[in-house]
C-alpha cells in the first residue's frame, strides 16, 4: 500500500480522574466546534511525541493543562471508541483510569466548568452525553472487579 493512500486516525486520550471516590468531569466551551458545551472526560489528543510511554506522557500532560491535576504514575485502560470529529478527521479514543495526585481542578484549556461526581450521580447525571453512556458503563465494570 502506498504512503499516501494511509487512513490514520487522531489518537485521543481521556480519563477518569479518581479523587475521594468522585470522577471529573468538565464541560467544554461553547465557543468549541466539537461537542461545544457538553460534558467531557478531560484529555486530549496525542502529539507527534517520540519515545516510550506516549500516551501516559500525553495523559499527564493534558490532564495538568485541561484541568490542573497531576495524576500518579498508575493509569488503567477502561475503555475505547471511534468517531469522526466535527472537522472530518477520525478518531480513536482511548479512556483511562487515573488516581489524583495533586492540583485543585478548575476549567483551564478551553471549559467553560469542572464537577466532581459519585459513579452514582454519574450514572444518573441528567446532561450526560449520550456519547459518554460506554465509558460510564465500562468504568463501572472495571470498578466493580
């Protein structure tokens, strides 16, 4: 196959950020082309980083950016997804599971607000969108374990 007939995707990486038994959740901007003003796990997508461990490399940093928590070295896979984002670039979304650290969480990087929820009140949270319904569902089973 040919270099320039390669279908890639954008690689996104989100999480579950565990304090206190709650989980983060932060509402994206408005002004966002993407899913503006809904609610989202914090992340984002992963740059051109060389080098091992990219994608914990790149949750770190984003999560410190987005929402101003560090989070501990341990992150665990929960969940993954495609879609197609606003701009018509593919996507592949891969979740995690993250244990705060440090850092008060408020909306940095382009949100609009941050809550704090139990699984129970994520599992029933009225504005949860239905895109995020898998990820909820799939935390919840790993949890479970």
């Amino acid at each position: 196959m040919s270099e320039e007939i390669i279908h890639t995707h954008v690689v996104l990486v989100t999480a579950f950020i565990r304090k206190d038994n709650k989980f983060l959740l932060a509402k994206r901007s408005f002004k966002d082309s993407q899913a503006g003003g809904m609610w989202a796990l914090p992340g984002g997508k992963v740059d051109e980083d060389k080098g091992p461990n990219v994608i914990e490399y790149t949750l770190k940093r984003e999560l410190e950016e987005e929402v101003g928590v560090e989070i501990k070295e341990q992150i665990t896979y929960i969940y993954s997804s495609s879609f197609v984002r606003s701009s018509g670039h593919s996507v592949i979304n891969l979740c995690f599971l993250c244990e705060w650290e440090s850092g008060e969480a408020k909306p940095l990087e382009d949100h609009e607000d941050i809550r704090w929820f139990t699984l129970e009140e994520l599992i029933n949270f009225s504005e949860l969108p239905k895109y995020l319904i898998g990820n909820v569902e799939s935390l919840k089973k790993v949890l479970s374990k």
